[in-house]
C-alpha cells in the first residue's frame, strides 16, 4: 500500500510541474464515438495513477486484452479508432513524451525534455523499445535462434558467433605493434592483424560458413539499437570483413538506399532550390588571387598576405548576366524534359503543348480530382509488365495530368513575363519573385525527381561490429561506403535497370542514366557521428570527404511500432473501403509515414506528433569533383575522385592503407585499446540477449 500512495504522490506532484509549464502542451484529442471517448478518458486518467515509465506497460497491456473484442465485432470501424489512438499514445509515452489531462478532460502532450548531457544514451533507449519488440516477432525470433544454434559445416560445428571478431587474436597482433617503435614495421605489422574486404552481399552463400551473405548482414543488423526497416528502391548492401582471422569475421556493415525527395541543407548546397539560385546571383563572387607585399620602415618586406579580392561591379553584372542565361536556359530544358518524359495522348495535343493556356491547366486539374477518387487499392504489377497500359490506370493516369498541368502552368508563366521583358536578369528576378518562385520550383524539381532516383543515393546503414569499434572500424566502413569499388558496382547494377515509375509515366520503357555522383546520410544523433568526422582521403583528383551540410529536424515514423502502423491500417481499409497506401510503386515516397500521417488525419490528431525532436547532423559526399555541376545539369560528364579505369579494387585498397595510417596505428598509442580488447567477450553482443 505504501508504494502506491508514493506512486500517486509522485504523480500528482508530476502533474503539477506539467501544469505549470503549458507552454509545450498540444491538444491530444482523438475523435471517438461518445461511448469509446468516454473510455479513452477513462483509461488516461488510470494511466495517471501510474509511475511514468510504467504508463506504456500498462496501455499496452490494455490494447492488447481490447483487440479480441474489437477484430469479432460486426462493426469494428469505432473500435479501431480506439484502439489507433490508444496505440499512438502509447507509442509517444513510451518515448517519454509528457501528457496531463485538464479540468476539461481534454489530454495534453508535451515532447520529452531536452536531455543534452545524455541525448545520446537517451535516443538509443527510445529506438531500443521498438527494436525489441521488432526482435520478439515469431519469424525474426526463429531466424535468430536458426544463426545462433549450432551447424554442422564443412565438418566444423559453428555458429553466427564465428563471425565475431577474435579478440585474443587482435590483443596478440596489436601489442606487437605497440612495442616496435619503427613506423614501417608497425604498418607492415598491422596488415597481419586486420586485413579488410569489402564484400557485396548478394544472393549466394558466404564460402567460409555456409550462412547466406544476406543473413549474415541481417543478423548484425539486428545487433544495433535502431530499428531495423527494410527499404523499397535501389539498395546496395555490403559486409566488411577480415580475411586474418579464421571463418573472416565482420568488421562492419553498410548499406546504400534510395534517398528522400526533400531534404533542403543537402537540397541547398546541390542547387536544386530556389534559395540556392538567390544566393548565386546575389553573393558577389571571389576572383584571382595576388600577393600584396607590406613594406616596413627601410623598404623591408614584413609579411606576405594572399588577398582574395570580391567581384567590382562590372564583373558582377557580367557574371549575373550570364548566368541568368544559362539559368533561362535550363529552365526551359528542365521543363521540355518532364513533358517529353510524360505520355501525352490521351490528355492533350501537341499545339496544347507548344501554346499554352488557363484552359488546358484547368482541364488537366479537373481530371485530376475526379481520377482521385478511384485511387484504393492499387495492386502490384506481375510478370511481363506492359507500360503503355499501366500508363492508363487511374493512379498513372492521375500522376501524369498532375505533373503535365504544373509543367503547362510554368510554361505559360514564362511565356507571359519573356513577352513584357527582355533582359535575362530581368526575367530571372521576375520568375524568383513570381508566387514565391513558383516557376523556378517546379523546373528546379523536374530536374531533381529525374536525378534523385539514380544519380544520388543514401548510406543508410553504417558502422562497425564489436571488437573492431575499439579499432575504429567505424571509420572505416564510412570510407569504404564511397570507395570506387562500389561507385563501379552501382553503376554496373543500374546500368540498364528500367526506371518502374517513369516507365509508366511515359508508357514505354525509361532507362535512367545511373552514374552515382553524391552520397548522402544523416547522423543518428544531435553531436554527430564520430566515424564521420575529420574523413577527408586523398584521392587521384581531388578528396573524397564527409562535409556537414547543416542540421536538420522533421517527422519520422521509426519511434510508432509495427503495431500501431497495423491499427491505422485496418482502421484506414473500414473507413475507405480499400486501401490508398499499398507500397505500390507511384503512390509516393515513405509509406510508412504516410500512412501514420493518414491515420493521424482521420482521428483528428495533429501530424507535429510524428516529429522526432531529435536534431541531426546532414553529411553529403561529392564523387567528383563536378557531382553537383552534373546534378543541376550543367555538365554533362563526371569527374570522378577516383577514375572508373579498371583499377577500383587497387584504389580501395589504397583507402584501406589510409585507414590503417591515419587511424589504426594511431588507435595502438592513444588509448587503453588493448584493456579493452581484453575485457571483450563475444557472448555480449549476440541478439539472443535482447529476447
């Protein structure tokens, strides 16, 4: 008894601090069925009672002895509301997000508080609920259990654990290292030690354990705190291994993936955005360079500056000249592209094209809306795919008279301001101030759907397997994920690979031109990554390097589990009579997320509920050193760091010895890596343990 009245008063003391702090608090206000609202109220103010960590416990608990009721009954659709709802809200308090309710019974929410001297270890313990829940579905139990059980191979009993570094071996290799003073014999040492491949993970067997190259990536995976989601699109996955240890155990994994659409730090610095364009034809320009020598007394020379000067009003003008022509340039470009990239037939005719109207923009929106209407249930396409035709399906039909009457529309746009002006400057400032560069917007993105999809792609997993973090593996793998080996192994895949959606936009085949030319990714954590930091490697023509682009904060659905997602999807499939979100290729990027955002609409929750809070850090990697030349169009060959020439294997082998030089050897001297290295065991990070 006495440990429930110290609940309660812990609780209503809680409550008064969240009281007194309104100014962090939405409105949680789920809209039920009367009967269902009541009980909703009902189940918050229990929760209430509770010690906050043990809010969720018990949610989730009553979720769970609701569902049998609400899947018999003849008329679920109330019923599920309720449930999403109740899961939703679970979901957040389980991320420590605030909640109070008010005299009013209306339920307020407020994000976790701001952790910043243990943001980190506070981030991963939120990811950490979802994982754990991920790891106790039967099929991903079964498979973990069938990697840690032991086989029979090539007459050796094993298990997954063989592929976790030995780190008795690497104590031995590194405290040689660590006693010779010679810096050709510690690296000469070293490559005995740790010996680093790359290996791309595909459908076969790895030689050395009989495992599947895709199992073993999956297994590690699941190792990691977040989340493990797979990804539609191009994806690209790769294992890190030492071939000086027996069975080649795993250094690290990564994984390329299909980036997303928006993204405005990495979208800025490319030039795909109007901001971009502002800044260039605003900032004045750095010219030649010169040495200014100061003179001191007796005509002696002081010091010698390098002086940058800026453009003079002339070369500023010439410059802004030419390039608002070659900007005009390219927008038509742009914009003549998308339409030829769209089939027209069946929407308008060529002089509707070439002469564009209000008329024909209005048609086109007015098919859009009705087309809409019929978007449930959208089916994959299966075997021999005929374009054409799916190029007539309502969601294809609707996509194309949407991007047409935004095309249309520009181009109308332009066409009136080019007829009352003739200056290029003049036009260029008339279309950025035009409904807040409306025009230079959809050209801008034309363009960047076109490239996005091929040209650029996101680390999307990265990092290093215990025992090889203590020897910075981190670093490694992140240089590894843009080494020419796999730039060439890219390009080589998507060389000929049709692109599905523009295929039925067109309705004929499309094949993309897929050279990769930038790499993206985002820290998981608000301070950064380590791994990434300080990465610049020396390449033939130029450096390859992690650049921070700046930080970002958005919404995100990895902190809402499975189940939530599954509610929401019943609820959505009772409301609709089918199914809008179908992971069908058209319906648009992230569907997880647009999914919960649907769900959120229909029950009247604010979608500021699926951001994340939690700041990160946006990298970009150029490829060449004209990556983002070739990604706004104005040229049209790369310059690639490392050449394509046949010698990619030689050149990452070479990344590899930068590693070893800049950061293992180091790693030797500068901290207790061999006490660490000795306290490891490898029981510690099987997945076994988190079931």
């Amino acid at each position: 008894m006495s440990n429930y009245n110290t609940a309660k008063e812990s609780n209503h003391d809680y409550m008064k601090e969240n009281i007194n702090d309104n100014e962090d608090f939405s409105l949680f206000n789920p809209i039920l069925a009367d009967s269902y609202k009541r009980k909703f109220i009902k189940i918050v103010k229990r929760i209430l009672d509770e010690f906050p960590k043990q809010r969720s416990v018990k949610l989730d608990e009553i979720i769970n002895e609701s569902l049998e009721f609400v899947n018999n009954n003849d008329n679920p659709l109330e019923g599920l509301k309720y449930l999403s709802a109740l899961s939703v809200l679970r979901d957040l308090i389980a991320q420590e997000w605030r909640i109070k309710l008010g005299l009013d019974n209306l339920v307020k929410l407020a994000p976790p508080k701001s952790r910043s001297n243990d943001s980190k270890f506070y981030l991963r313990q939120q990811l950490q609920v979802e994982r754990n829940a991920q790891l106790k579905v039967d099929s991903v139990e079964k498979f973990i259990k069938r990697m840690e059980n032991k086989k029979l191979y090539k007459n050796t009993k094993i298990d997954v654990s063989v592929l976790i570094g030995d780190s008795n071996l690497l104590y031995q290799g590194l405290k040689e290292i660590a006693e010779v003073k010679d810096q050709n014999k510690r690296y000469e040492l070293s490559k005995k030690v740790v010996s680093p491949y790359l290996q791309l993970v595909t459908n076969e067997r790895c030689s050395f354990t009989g495992y599947k190259l895709m199992d073993i990536w999956r297994y590690f995976r699941y190792t990691w705190s977040i989340p493990y989601k797979s990804t539609p699109g191009r994806n690209m996955f790769y294992l890190i291994r030492d071939s000086s240890q027996p069975f080649h155990p795993i250094i690290g994994i990564t994984a390329l993936g299909n980036t997303v659409l928006h993204l405005t730090k990495r979208d800025n610095y490319i030039g795909w955005t109007l901001e971009s364009i502002r800044q260039s034809l605003k900032k004045r320009v750095k010219v030649e360079n010169f040495e200014v020598m100061l003179k001191g007394e007796m005509g002696l020379t002081r010091n010698v500056e390098k002086v940058t000067p800026l453009e003079t009003d002339y070369e500023y003008e010439v410059r802004v000249k030419r390039e608002s022509v070659k900007l005009l340039n390219s927008i038509r470009e742009f914009l003549t592209e998308a339409i030829n990239e769209i089939y027209l037939d069946d929407l308008v005719t060529k002089d509707e094209i070439i002469n564009p109207s209000e008329e024909v923009i209005q048609r086109l929106e007015s098919l859009v809306k009705h087309l809409r209407k019929n978007q449930l249930n959208n089916k994959r396409s299966t075997g021999t795919v005929d374009w054409h035709s799916e190029s007539q399906s309502s969601l294809f039909k609707k996509k194309r008279a949407q991007e047409l009457s935004k095309l249309i529309s520009a181009k109308l746009i332009i066409k009136q301001i080019e007829e009352s002006h003739d200056n290029p400057v003049e036009i260029i400032n008339k279309l950025v101030s035009y409904k807040g560069g409306k025009v230079l917007n959809i050209a801008l993105q034309a363009n960047r759907k076109k490239k996005i999809g091929s040209n650029v792609m996101e680390i999307i997993v990265c990092g290093s397997i215990p025992p090889y973090n203590e020897l910075l593996g981190g670093k490694l793998v992140s240089i590894l994920a843009m080494s020419p080996t796999v730039v060439k192994q890219y390009n080589e895949r998507y060389a000929s690979q049709v692109s599905e959606i523009a295929s039925r936009m067109k309705g004929e085949k499309v094949i993309r031109d897929s050279q990769l030319s930038f790499l993206g990714t985002t820290s998981l954590y608000q301070m950064g990554s380590s791994q990434y930091n300080r990465i610049k490697v020396p390449a033939p023509n130029g450096t390859l390097e992690y650049k921070k682009l700046g930080e970002t904060e958005g919404f995100g659905s990895v902190f809402f589990t499975n189940q939530t997602s599954s509610l929401i999807n019943k609820m959505l499939f009772e409301m609709e009579g089918g199914r809008r979100i179908n992971n069908v290729f058209g319906e648009g990027t992230s569907p997880r997320l647009r999914l919960l955002r649907s769900g959120l609409s229909h029950l009247g929750i604010p979608e500021q509920f699926t951001k994340h809070h939690t700041r990160r850090i946006v990298y970009g990697i150029e490829l060449a050193s004209n990556s983002r030349e070739y990604l706004t169009g104005k040229d049209n060959k790369l310059n690639y760091y490392y050449p394509l020439d046949g010698n990619e294997d030689v050149y990452t082998n070479e990344m590899i010895d930068y590693w070893r030089k800049r950061w293992l050897l180091k790693r030797v001297d500068n901290v207790d890596l061999l006490g660490r290295l000795l306290k490891f065991k490898k029981e510690s990070i099987l997945v076994s343990n988190y079931l």
